[in-house]
C-alpha cells in the first residue's frame, strides 16, 4: 500500500470558541480525533452539536485525549454509544479522573432528560439523555494510558508522545509524527497550556517541536496577576464578606479549580489570614476528584510535595468539608450564618452552585467570586455582567449580592506564557492553527506569534482545514 504524504486536520470544535474541544486528523485511511469535548452554550445548540458528529463514528480508529476537563472529553460516551469502538490514548492521571468526570456527566444528561420529560407536554417525543453510564463504563474500557515522555505507535506509522502540559493533572501536550513518503511530518496539539509559577503542579514541559502546531489561545493579549497579589486579593474577600456577615459563593469547576481554591484557602489559614469561619466544598464530584489527585503525587511540584508531607490536610482534613449528599448541601444552603461555599459548575449552568445562587443573589451581604472562564449565554457570564436581573430554576431574581471576578486562579497560559513557550519554534514551525479562544484574544495572540517570526498562523473556522 501506498504510504500517503500529507495528513490534514479539520477543526471540529473549539474553533473560535471556548468549548467543545474536537479535531480530526486524516492520513491515509486513518482517521484519529484529538480531543472529544462538549460543547456548552444555550440547550438547544448545544444539544445539537453535541448529539450529532459531522463524521462517521466508525471509521474513527482513535482518540487522543489530552485531559479530563469536560469541554475536551465529555462526549466521549455518545461517541461509543454512536458505534466507536477503538483506543482512547491519555496519561494515567487523565484516565482516572476522566471516569469520574464521565460518571458525573452521565448522571447530569439522566437527570437532564428526565426534568424535561416531565415538563413538556403529555404526548410529546420523549427526550433521551446524550449518554448513560453504560454508556460511560464501555468508555473506560477503551482507555489506554501512557506515560509522560514516552513514544508508542498508535497506528502504523503513526506515532504518539505525551509530554506535561501543566494546565491539569495529567494533562498532556500531544506530539504525533507521521512516518510519510515525502519523510516525517509533525503535528504539536497544545491541549490546555497550563501557567507558569503556579502551585501545585508542576510548570509545563517545553513544547514539543512540529511542523504544524495547534495551540490554545484562551488569554491570548491578556495577563494573569501574580499568585501572591492572588492570595491577597482572596484574604480581603473573605474578610470584607464576613464582615458584612454574608456567605462567600465561589463557583468553580470540581476538577482542578477547587483543589486550588482549597489550596489557597489552605495557605491562608497557616498564616492566620482568615476569619475562624466554615468552609465547604459543596459537589460529590470535587471531592473524588481530590481523591484522585492524591493518588498522583507524580504530578506535583516540588513545594507541593513537601507540603503534602507535612500537612497532609492540604487539600482539606479539619479545615474544609466535603459536602456529599444533598441533605447536607439543603442543611448549608439554610445556613444563615458567614461561610465559604465552593461547588460546581464553574459556569453556574448546573450543579448545586445554583441552589447557593438562587439563595443569596438577593443578599447585598453575600459575595459571589467568579474565578474562571465565562461562556457566553451562561448564567456565570451574566453575573459577571452584572446584569440587573438573573434566571435561576426558572425565576428571575434581582442581582444584589457583589459579584468580583479573581482571574489569577486560571490554570491556562496567559499572553506572556504563550510567547515565552512558543518563541523557540518560531523556526522550525511551518504552520499554527489557534483554536480553543474567542476571537479577539486569539487574534491577540495571532499578531504577537507573527511578530516573532511565525509565517503562517491561522485562527480556523468550523469545519475548515489544514494540511502541512
């Protein structure tokens, strides 16, 4: 058989965008997606574009996954379930937190369809959820992990590498060659780039070298503050909210963002920076997630690994408590006294976060500190906005608790990160693709990567394609 000379990408997901992370690589018969994220947006779109694939699932040999976030693995069950059966190639770490978030997900898409069962009208076409568990546990039979730094081929003549992305733990940076008839071809895939100096893990590997790279570009022309005005900014919080005798709501993300948020929490508690008050991690998911972090030390950074050692309650024990039924998240939310209530999601589009909401956004003592990415059309960006009015269960309720945006705690690469680890393959790489950003940070980061010398950088639309 003829060996092809150039594989092409077609950019599925994430393209001009936050969401849905999803790109087909063809060379030859082969057909391999990196990443099978969710897309989330309004309902209806997203249930469109989450339900239907624009390729045949079953001529997809493989995936390669690059860490377990929703938005790049978390349709990777309707995947299976629409007939893929091959390997989803991740690190250890991704594959075991990729379970868990998997697990959740399911249960969310049940709960989903059941809620709308119930409200529409008798007679109308009942709703199936995206995905089940089975759906969820045939995935994980398909997981097959490998170590950082190490080279397997997936396909012939088609080779994998992992190197750490510092973004998740886990997480990974993809390098793929293809051994053609024209010689070698490279392709580098970010995933989520993770930041500089941040704790807990470890900073990212040099990115690896390709001739065509696919990078994130989320705060592309945009910086994070320093991780020490960070904790400052969070101690002031805290005390001003308690003051005013008002609860802290902290939307995040159960994996990653809320064992930084304990992390930081945890930090200010060993100086005596905070008020004696309770702290709550409200959201079943998070804390098995925080299992799983504990059982990969190998991820850490070196402080984080002493620190682990001489506290052990790092990212909780007698300072925080994990909230895992909804008795107990009901006995919080009637709570009327000050407390710290961190619970999911990080958008505020589902999760117990929204009972917490709808409870306090009318509270001018209460404070709800948004620390992540904002989609457009969530109910998190709204807050953001500070628009007058919100939409919560179907009730619109005043805004009048304050509302403050901490950007340090963001985990992705922000506009000095990217140009420092992508300055030194200005020379060797031929073609960059910029996906998983809206378009006015990516073109940010688009003017800059041209500036240092990258002769081609693109930012594509759905569906179009490269070849290199």
């Amino acid at each position: 058989m003829t060996t092809p000379s150039s594989p092409i990408v077609t950019f599925w997901g994430a393209a001009r965008t936050v969401t849905g992370s999803m790109h087909l690589v063809e060379w030859g018969r082969h057909r391999l997606l990196l990443d099978c994220g969710m897309f989330q947006g309004h309902r209806s779109e997203a249930r469109e574009r989450n339900s239907r694939f624009p390729f045949a699932t079953k001529d997809i040999d493989a995936v390669v996954l690059s860490h377990a976030h929703i938005d790049h693995c978390g349709n990777l069950p309707n995947l299976v379930r629409q007939g893929f059966s091959g390997p989803i190639h991740c690190t250890p770490a991704t594959a075991d937190l990729a379970e868990v978030m998997l697990t959740d997900s399911a249960r969310i898409q049940e709960e989903d369809a059941e809620y709308l069962n119930r409200k529409q009208h008798r007679g109308g076409r009942r709703i199936e959820p995206l995905y089940d568990v089975g759906d969820v546990q045939r995935t994980a039979r398909l997981l097959r992990t490998t170590s950082y730094n190490l080279k397997r081929e997936i396909l012939p003549g088609i080779q994998l590498s992992f190197v750490d992305a510092g973004h998740l733990l886990g997480s990974a940076m993809v390098s793929l060659t293809f051994q053609t008839t024209g010689g070698e071809r490279s392709l580098t895939f970010t995933g989520d780039l993770g930041r500089r100096g941040l704790p807990i893990l470890r900073d990212p590997a040099p990115v690896p070298p390709g001739e065509l790279l696919i990078c994130e570009s989320t705060y592309g022309g945009r910086t994070h503050p320093p991780v020490d005005e960070l904790t400052d900014e969070l101690a002031e919080l805290v005390a001003r909210t308690h003051q005013r005798g008002g609860k802290l709501l902290i939307p995040a993300f159960s994996l990653g963002r809320t064992q930084a948020v304990v992390y930081f929490l945890h930090l200010l508690i060993q100086a005596n920076r905070l008020p004696d008050l309770p702290i709550y991690v409200d959201s079943p998911l998070a804390a098995n997630a925080t299992e799983i972090f504990q059982l990969h030390p190998e991820c850490f950074d070196a402080e984080t690994t002493q620190l682990l050692k001489d506290r052990p309650e790092l990212f909780g024990g007698r300072h925080v408590r994990y909230l895992r039924t909804p008795m107990d998240s009901k006995r919080v939310n009637a709570r009327q006294e000050p407390c710290i209530v961190i619970a999911a999601s990080g958008m505020c589009e589902t999760g117990r976060i929204l009972h917490h909401l709808k409870q306090n956004v009318e509270d001018p003592r209460a404070t709800i500190a948004i620390i992540g990415y904002q989609a457009p059309n969530t109910l998190g960006r709204r807050l953001l906005e500070r628009q007058p009015q919100v939409r919560i269960h179907d009730q619109w309720l005043p805004l009048q608790a304050e509302v403050v945006a901490l950007n340090g705690f963001s985990s992705h690469a922000d506009h000095n990160d990217f140009l420092s680890f992508l300055g030194p393959l200005s020379g060797s790489t031929k073609k960059v693709r910029l996906v998983h950003g809206e378009e006015a940070p990516a073109e940010a980061l688009a003017q800059a990567l041209r500036a240092l010398g990258f002769a081609d950088v693109g930012i594509p639309e759905r569906g179009e394609q490269v070849s290199w």
